[in-house]
C-alpha cells in the first residue's frame, strides 16, 4: 500500500491562506512576487532542469544547435555585409557573432517566456502555486543556451588569436545586466500574452526591427561618423539611449574591441545606469505579472 | 509556515478548517473567450455591454475539523468553482475565504505533466509544484511507481504511455500526499475496472485520514455514506444545506422537476 506524505511536516506551501476581495497595492506585490521566487526556488529549479532535457531531444543533432545555430547566422550576415555590400571591417566574423549570442539569448529568452504561462493552461486550472515561477524559469533557462553558444566563440576566437585577450572574463559582467533586463521584459511579456495570445506574432517582428536598430552588425562609432547622424544628433541620442547599444557595446568591447584596437574594458557606467533601469523594470514587471495573476486561472 | 492575516470580515475561531463568508466569483466575459488583438480592439468600440457572469454568488459555510462536506447540484451550478476557490486556484471576486490548513485538491489528475520527460522527472516535477521537498518525493518515488503499475516504462519519456499508464501515474501522485484539507472532484473513473477498485480503496483510505473534506460528486451514494453535511448548488447559490440524505433528497426532487418542467415544454412546442 502506498504509504502518505505528511504535507504538513515541511512542505513550501504555507498552511493557511485567507482569500478576499481585495486589490492589494503595488508594493504588496511586488513584497509578494520576490516572496514567490524565493520560496518556490527549488521548483523554478526543477522547470529549468525540465527545460533544459526537453530542448534537443527531439531534433536529430540535438543540443548541437546551441553551437550551429549562431555559426550559421554569422556567416549569414558576414556573406551579406561584407561580400554584398563590401564593407571593410576588420574581423568583421567576430565583431558580428559577439552581437549575435547575447541577441539570440535574448530573444530566445522572450519568446520562451511569452508563452511560459500559457502553455501551462491545464496546470494552473488545476493547482495553485505562483505563477511568477514559469517565466523566471522560462528566463533562467535561456541563460544555459548562452552559455553553451560561448563554445563557438571560443571557436571562432581560434581564428582570430589576436583579438584573444583576458577581457574575456569580463562576458559575465556584461552578461548579468542583460540578463536582469531579460528578466523585467519576460515577466510583463508572460502576463500579457495570456489576455492577447498574438503578442507572440507582433514580438517577432518588433524584435528584428530591434536587432537592425541596434548596433550589432554596426558599431555606434559607425552611426556617429556618418553625415546623417551629424546632423540630426536628437536621433542618434535615442539610438543610444537603447539598452541593446549599452549591452552590444558592452560584448563588443570585450570580446572584439574596437576596429583598429584589441578589446578593452566595457562602459562601466553606461552598464551601472542600465542595470538599475533593469531593476526598476524587474520591480514593474512583477507588479503587472502579479496584478494579473488572479486572472490567469479563470482566463486560460 | 503561515501567512499572516488581514483584519477580518471573518470570525477566526480555531475549530474551523475552512470558513466562507459570501463567496462570489465573476467571470468577465471580455477575457475568458480566447482573445486576440483584433478582438479586442472590436470589444473596444462595440456598444454591446458584456453581462458579468457570476459562477458563484453569496456562498457561505464553513468546514468544522474533522468533518466531511458534500457538494452537490446539477452541471454548471459552480461546484468545480468552488473546489477552485476552496484550493487558492481562483480567488473570490466578493466576500473572503479562510483555509487553515494544507489543501491537496485531487483535481490535479496529470495536470502539468511534460509528455517529454521521463515518469521519474514528471514525479520530481509534480512534487515541485505540490511544494513537497526533495527527500520526501524520493522517499516516495518507489511506492507512487508501484502503485501506478508503470514497471520499466518509468524511464521512458511520458508520450511513449498509454492514457491509462497516465491517468494512472497522475492518481499515485495526486494521493501519495496527507493532506489537512481533501479536496476531491469526480476523479474515481480512472483507468480500467482493475485500477478502478485499487484507486477507490484508495480514496476511501484518503477520506478516512483526513482532517476535512470537501467532496464534489454525482455519485449521491458517496455523499450519503461518506458526508456528515451537504449543500445544494444551483446556478452558483447554495439552495439547501444539511442532512446529506436530505439534501440528496431535494436535490432529486429538484432535478426531476426540471425534467419534466423540460418535457412539458418539449411537449407544448411540439405541438
């Protein structure tokens, strides 16, 4: 006979709970939503785990596509720029694929967290546990991606051995902040996607029109140079104030460098000013996520 | 663990499992049909009002410790959403309710299960999301694998199951938890007539253990053996409380007024 579980003894979920008609304010929730991820953090654990084993285990090359996937982008854009528009960038396979990795993580890590709640439809109908725990394992898992897409970089370095230098250590520096900014976007991202299901669609295209508005297949030197962008200074400010410039910047300046130099240390600042931005983005995007979150189960 | 209360509306006396003080749940009906952006943008300018719908309105009872309540009424009459709010899944739109005590709803038959990973991660997971630790859902690994009757398939990735290795898997899972407060929806048609009398003796053994149950059910011989008290759902009111046998007793006489309310009607349009 199967014996019983006490779930009294040491269980994370806490005993009582008193349920009301109340619209609790933004601190409250945002007190909730830090309270929620920590005490469910074995289980956001576990989902990353899951994620993890599930990704490249139905593909014939498996996880193999965390390292072909970026190769093959960057010899797309390297074909496209550099053959097809002829532009002279020294390096230029290595200055586009340290814009191509955090970008991938990035965008994996929003779409994956667009549907983190979604797709657990049957599961939050059923029991009840904080919602907040999928989109910050959706995010969390994304990390494991990057981390694997270094092993092509490494690679690629191979080719380019002067550009190698001890600024390398620096990637997780850059790395931290992009992720807490990840993480504000994926939990406002996840909320809403419950009550309008083709944000999905609108994210794809927003997030490309990104990508070439960010300096990733260009340097902001580029855009400073040009007459353009001389003459109207008010738009190339904006294009700077985008935190994918700070966080592009930031890898290229430690993996590649500068065209004529070797790398250097990233803008400590500019990444200081834009990890405190990503925090107040955390802070807002778990008050919408958890302001939501009572819905979620009637909705889905 | 506990979580601190607000002021009441509610009187706190510590004999009570579960009190609810004027339950009411309201579904919009702008959000729960699946919508895209386009239609909302409809919904936007539209003049058509769009009537809130309440599932439940003006529910209240209480649990005493140790007791066992039988919820009964026809299809539709709010009974899934009251076990819903009873477990924290739904939170009530009106009124309060307080749960002393851990609740386990056997609503959770599979619910979450990744068809990719293999039974023994899909018990991990499922403990993870119950809030058990990691050394008691070890601990109980081998007993929920038994009792499922899964043998070497435990390895293999969920989708390779049959429904019945599912439902079967969800079951163990579900019951492998001693739960204060015993929430359970229609869940004893599992699997084939073999599994069923091993998961009815089983959910016999939970009801004997536990310290409260909520008990939704079609079957009225559950509710007259196994309740101390019955309530009558209809249209998400409570219309009777009481005697089990009583309660069963209306709502029959209930039920089989409205059929032949539905007769007569059928019958003077046939006409």
């Amino acid at each position: 006979m199967l014996p019983f579980a006490a779930m009294s003894t040491t269980s994370e979920v806490p005993a009582e709970f008193r349920h009301a008609a109340t619209r609790p304010g933004p601190f409250t929730l945002l007190g909730e939503a830090l309270a929620d991820i920590f005490s469910r953090r074995r289980l956001v654990g576990y989902l990353v785990r899951a994620d993890i084993k599930k990704k490249g285990a139905d593909t014939f090359l498996g996880n193999l596509w965390w390292v072909l996937d970026p190769l093959l982008q960057m010899v797309v854009y390297v074909v496209f720029v550099s053959l097809i528009f002829d532009r002279a960038t020294p390096d230029y396979p290595l200055f586009v694929l340290a814009a191509i990795l955090p970008w991938k993580w990035f965008t994996s890590s929003v779409n994956d967290a667009t549907t983190s709640v979604t797709s657990q439809g049957s599961l939050i109908r059923q029991i009840q546990f904080p919602k907040i725990v999928l989109p910050m394992a959706a995010t969390s898992a994304a990390v494991v991606g990057f981390v694997f897409s270094l092993i092509p970089l490494v690679a690629i370095m191979l080719f380019f051995p002067h550009r190698f230098s001890p600024y390398l250590l620096l990637i997780p520096v850059v790395a931290v902040v992009q992720f807490l900014f990840t993480l504000g976007v994926g939990f406002i991202v996840a909320g809403v996607n419950v009550f309008f299901r083709d944000l999905g669609n609108v994210l794809r295209h927003f997030l490309r029109l990104w990508f070439y508005l960010s300096p990733g297949l260009y340097s902001l030197q580029m855009l400073e140079s040009s007459t353009f962008f001389e003459q109207n200074p008010a738009l190339l400010r904006i294009l700077q104030l985008n935190p994918f410039a700070t966080l592009f910047e930031g890898f290229r300046s430690v993996i590649y460098g500068s065209p004529d130099g070797g790398p250097h240390l990233p803008d400590f600042g500019a990444l200081a000013a834009l990890a405190v931005v990503s925090l107040v983005l955390i802070a807002i995007g778990g008050i919408i996520f958890k302001r939501l979150e009572p819905m979620y189960a009637k909705v889905l | 663990m506990s979580v601190a209360l607000q002021a009441p509306p509610l009187k706190r006396t510590g004999a009570h499992a579960i009190d609810a003080v004027d339950l009411g749940v309201q579904y919009s009906l702008r959000f729960t049909k699946k919508t895209t952006l386009r239609q909302s943008f409809m919904q936007m300018f539209s003049r058509e009002p769009l009537e809130p719908f309440w599932a439940l309105r003006g529910v209240s009872f209480n649990l005493v410790r140790g007791e066992s309540l039988g919820v009964i009424g026809p299809n539709g009459a709010g009974k899934s959403t009251l076990l819903q709010v009873l477990a924290g899944i739904i939170q009530p739109s009106e009124g309060a309710v307080e749960v002393h005590g851990h609740v386990s709803s056997l609503l959770t038959l599979g619910a979450g299960f990744d068809s990719e990973l293999s039974g023994t991660d899909n018990i991990l997971l499922a403990g993870a999301f119950l809030g058990l630790p990691d050394p008691v859902v070890r601990d109980l690994m081998p007993s929920i694998i038994e009792f499922a009757d899964l043998g070497r398939f435990i390895d293999a990735p969920l989708k390779t199951y049959s429904s019945g290795m599912r439902a079967r898997l969800g079951f163990a899972i579900a019951t492998s938890v001693d739960p204060d407060i015993l929430l359970l929806d229609e869940v004893l048609a599992t699997g084939d007539a073999d599994f069923r009398d091993k998961s009815k003796a089983r959910v016999i053994e939970l009801v004997k253990a536990a310290k409260g149950i909520v008990l939704v059910t079609h079957d009225m011989g559950w509710v007259t053996e196994y309740c101390n008290r019955a309530i009558l759902l209809e249209q998400g009111r409570v219309i009777h409380e009481g005697d089990p046998a009583e309660t069963v007793k209306i709502h029959v006489e209930r039920s089989a007024q409205r059929k032949a309310e539905r007769a007569a009607q059928l019958g003077t349009a046939a006409i």
